[in-house]
C-alpha cells in the first residue's frame, strides 16, 4: 500500500466528466499519480463502465451509495448520492498518511505532487465564492457559526499527522449530519464539511486559489493554474473551450463512454444539432455550448474549436 490516497467519485451520468478529470491527472500530475492509490466511489456503475476506467488506470473503483436510513431529498437527488462519498475520505486516512480529494469536473494542468510539502496542518483547502457557510443552507443549523467565510470542497488535502480525532469519527459525524439536516444541503457536501471544521476545531490552512481555479477566470491565471474547476453551472461540456478538456472527452468516446447526458440545452437545441451531428462532427456537436442559449459562447467555442483543430471540418461553415 503506498502512503498517499487520491479520491475521486462520480455517478454513471457524469462518469464521462470524471474521465476526463483523471485523464488529465494521469497525464499532467505523473508523480502525485505514481505515488499515490488512487480511489473512484462509483455510484449506479455497471461493469461496462468500470471496465472503461480500467482501460485508462489502475483505480480501486468502490461500489458507493448512501447509507439506507438518509433520505433521497430533492438537494441530493440534485448531485446524486456520488458527491457524498467524499465523507469516505476520512475513512481512507485510517489508512494513508495524506489523502487528497479531487473534484469530477476539473482539468489537472500541472504536476500536484508539489503540494504535499506545502501544508502541514489536518486540512487544506482553496476559499470558496460563496460568501458565508449559510449560502450552503436553506437554513441556519443550530450550534454553528453560520456568518464564517466558506471553504470549496473541489480540492481537499488531508494529513493525518496533524488530526486530533479519527477519520473514523469525523466520517460518522458527517453521515449523522446529512441524514438530520437532508432536506436543507442546498450545496450538498460542502456545508457539512465546512460545519465539521466548526465542529472538530479543525485549523484550515488555505491552498493558493490556482489549485482550484475557476474556469471563468482570466487567461493568464488559467495558464498558471495546477487544477482549472468548473464550477457552477459553466461546465467544459456546455459552455467553455479548453483544448485539453476537449482531447480528453475525445479519448472517453473512443474508449466506448456515451455522450454528455446532463447538458441543459434547450429544447430547440437539441432538435437543431440533432440534424447535424455526423461520425465526423460528434465531439464539436456534443461539446459547443447551446447557441440560442449563449450564442456569443458558441461562435467563440467555434472559434477556438477550428483554432485548436485545423484539419477537422467539425463545424460547419454556415453554423
């Protein structure tokens, strides 16, 4: 067993994102992804699935679900039950010396080994945008300092050195939460992790943005960042142009992954690009944001898109 865990987690529907999310790790982050077990809490998977992800690295993919006595509210119906799992880390620092959290829908551009040496505390993470935890809440929950500045769960870097309480009980802790509170997570996991370092006295110690840098942000900082996170509903498969999303997403479909399922294309979109999409055209198609939508997005993912792929004839001339 090798001292460091790297988790991830996806349901089947966004498994394609995840692909992607890996593929860049494995491909930009070498040395983290060498020293490191690497975790996927696969919820609803078939074996078809597993077998792509196998096909692409050598993951312990885990068969996750909640546990039975938490209610499916609507807000984690919303995420499905996948984006839980992360609690799951906690678990694994039971085992591992350092345990690090990977969001599945980010692009890894840089080698992460680095930050290993840079924190020494239990817990790092990057500030979230949203303003306070109670942004994470339908409610204020009762015994907890709501008013503090709130932490993204996208990046999460763990060191179990530093931890006062087992994994373990920070892990049951965590469950105990969801199920009491599940009709109010209007942000999933994030609030309760963010309550827990309330609840633990956990010191954060605050990882530079670039580790988890929203895909809206300036192109200079984009090329600077280790790990770019679409946050949001601003996804690389409906709204952005990153080359490398892009050569990622095309691996998945040639490994046998189907196309995007959580698009929120209208319903006009969808009717027009059904017409065009050919064998030839699919990845442009399945990606280009919808252009009633947002057609000044489109015209430029079209842009980039014949930029980045000059011997493609994806898009059409008159799109």
């Amino acid at each position: 067993m090798k001292p460091i865990a790297v988790m991830c987690a996806s349901s089947r529907f966004y498994a394609f994102a995840l692909y992607v999310s890996l593929w860049s790790f494995l491909k930009n982050s070498p040395r983290l992804a060498a020293a490191a077990d690497i975790y996927i809490y696969a919820y609803a998977w078939d074996e078809p699935l597993k077998q792509i992800f196998r096909s692409l690295g050598n993951f312990h993919i885990i068969d996750y679900d909640l546990p039975a006595d938490i209610e499916r509210t609507p807000f984690i119906r919303r995420f499905t039950p996948a984006l839980y799992s992360r609690f799951e880390a906690f678990s694994l620092l039971e085992k591992y010396e350092r345990v690090i959290c990977l969001d599945s829908d980010i692009l890894v551009q840089k080698e992460l080994f680095p930050v290993l040496s840079e924190f020494h505390g239990p817990i790092a993470l990057t500030v979230d945008d949203c303003p306070t935890v109670q942004n994470n809440f339908l409610r204020p929950i009762p015994g907890y300092d709501m008013s503090v500045p709130c932490y993204n769960a996208g990046f999460i870097v763990l060191n179990r050195e530093a931890f006062a309480v087992s994994g373990g009980q920070i892990r049951q802790w965590l469950y105990r939460m969801l199920k009491q509170y599940a009709d109010c997570v209007y942000l999933g996991d994030q609030g309760l992790i963010n309550l827990m370092l309330q609840e633990f006295s956990l010191p954060v110690e605050i990882c530079s943005p670039l580790y988890n840098l929203p895909a809206s942000s300036g192109k200079k900082e984009l090329k600077k960042a280790f790990i770019v996170h679409s946050t949001g509903h601003r996804k690389f498969w409906c709204y952005y142009f990153f080359k490398q999303w892009v050569d990622g997403y095309t691996k998945w479909r040639q490994a046998g992954g189907n196309a995007t399922t959580v698009r929120p294309d209208s319903a006009r979109w969808h009717r027009w690009v059904s017409k065009k999409i050919t064998p030839q055209n699919r990845i442009f198609w399945e990606l280009a944001p919808d252009g009633f939508k947002y057609p000044g997005k489109f015209l430029l993912f079209a842009l980039e898109y014949r930029r980045a792929y000059p011997q493609e004839k994806a898009v059409p001339d008159k799109a």
